[in-house]
C-alpha cells in the first residue's frame, strides 16, 4: 500500500488499499496459505439466517456500553469526513446519531449486529481521497448483492488474517493521523495540562484497548478511552476554574504602531 500510493499516481495510487490486499492475497496462494475448498461447496445464491428478536430486560446493561461506542465513533468520523473535505459538517451528527440508531434496531431485529460508518471507510477515503457520495452509493448497493451470495463471502473468508491486518493497521493508522490534525487545525493548547492529561490517557487506553468489567457490564478500548476523555477534561477544568490554576489567558491587545516607528 505504501509503495503503490507513492509510486503510482491517478487511479493505482487511488486503489492503493485493493492493490495491496490483491498482493498481499496473491502472495498467501502461493504460499499455500489458502484454502479454497469452503469456495466450491458455498451456493451460488443464498439468504442470511434470520432470527426474531426476544426482549430480555437483564442482557440491557451488557448492551448499553455498545451505544456509547456507537456514539463515540459516529461524531468522531462525521467530524473526520468534514475535515478531509475542509467542510463543516456539525450539522449532520443529529441525522448520522439517527440513521444509525435506527439501522442498529432494524438490523437487531433480525439478529444482526449493530451498525456503524467503520473506521475502516473512514480510512479508505483518507488514503484514496474519493469523497463523493455517489460512490459510496454504488459500493453499499454492490455489498448488499453481493452479500446474497455465499460463495462471494467463503471467497472473502478465504483472505489470510495477515493480509487484512496489514491493510487494517494502515488504515486505523491514517485515522489517528485525521485525529491528530483535528487538534492542530483547532490550536489545541498542549501546553495546558489538562489537554496533555484528557489526549494521553485517552489515546492509550483506546490504543491498548483497555477494558472494565464490573457484573454483566463491559466496558472496552473506545467507550473507556471516551468516557476517560470527558471525565479528566471537565474534572480538571472546573477544578482548575475553582482553584485558580486554569486561568485563561487573553490574547494581548494590538498596539497601533507609532509614527517614530
């Protein structure tokens, strides 16, 4: 991926992310690492195992820690978006929160799992710089086909977790990147503790995918990392507006220059 994006340019820079998985996989059959056998016996043609949903009032706490992850990334990649394409976007996280929660519902109403924009797309606009809606139309449309067919998904099944993982780490990787940029282009003051302590602590306990479990409840990398985050922001700063220690400093005044000068 790396080569492709800084050797090629047009369309093969572009596809950077499917040449490299095209390689990547094309490398493990040579290998040996595939096994195509589940391809042959997979139909052509086939539907998803559908279930009904069962309302059971004691599995709701396990299920709550998964819609603050759904929240956190929801505005996080709303906000990305709009700044890879230098657009404020704020706007939308209301209709993105919406869609989502009812897509989640609806597919939890047929036991599915819940839904989300994926870091991963996020990262593939990033590295191919394609935004256009259209696009990603045509690619959802395309997924769901494809996704009637069994023998399309052994065939995806088939791709080494080496080679996803690869591809995986790129792009997580191009998302931080977006995250980092966020803090820059809104002149986050790092000098002030309490940015140091709310961007470290989240950062790595997000990245170490650090995980609570208190009961039936479990809380992992992103809700913990998210809850950190405003939890140690706000605590520092109304402790530091209580106490004196988080002065804000006002910008000095522009001083006309004078006529000796």
């Amino acid at each position: 991926m790396v080569l492709c994006t800084a050797l090629f340019k047009g369309i093969l820079g572009r596809v950077s992310v499917l040449l490299g998985v095209l390689i990547g996989y094309g490398v493990a059959v040579l290998r040996g690492e595939v096994v195509f056998a589940p391809v042959a016996e997979a139909a052509w043609i086939g539907l998803p195992e559908f279930h009904h949903p069962e309302f059971n009032l004691g599995l709701l706490p396990m299920f709550l820690p998964v819609v603050l992850v759904l929240l956190a990334e929801n505005v996080g990649h709303v906000t990305s978006v709009g700044l890879m394409t230098n657009r404020n976007l704020d706007h939308m996280v209301g209709r993105t929160l919406a869609s989502d929660g009812i897509a989640t519902a609806l597919s939890a109403g047929f036991g599915g799992s819940p839904t989300t924009t994926y870091g991963e797309n996020i990262g593939v606009m990033s590295a191919t710089r394609v935004y256009s809606t259209a696009a990603y139309w045509v690619a959802g449309i395309a997924a769901i086909l494809l996704s009637l067919s069994p023998k399309v998904g052994a065939a995806i099944f088939t791709i080494p977790p080496g080679v996803l993982g690869g591809v995986t780490f790129v792009l997580y990787g191009l998302i931080g990147i977006v995250g980092v940029r966020m803090w820059v282009d809104g002149k986050v003051d790092f000098s002030k503790p309490k940015n140091q302590f709310t961007a470290g602590v989240a950062l790595v306990v997000g990245i170490a995918n650090v995980t609570w479990t208190f009961g039936s409840i479990e809380l992992t990398g992103i809700a913990l990392g998210t809850l950190a985050a405003l939890i140690i922001y706000h605590l520092m700063h109304q402790l530091g507006r209580a106490t004196g220690t988080d002065q804000v400093t006002e910008p000095a005044e522009k001083v006309a220059p004078s006529r000796e000068a």
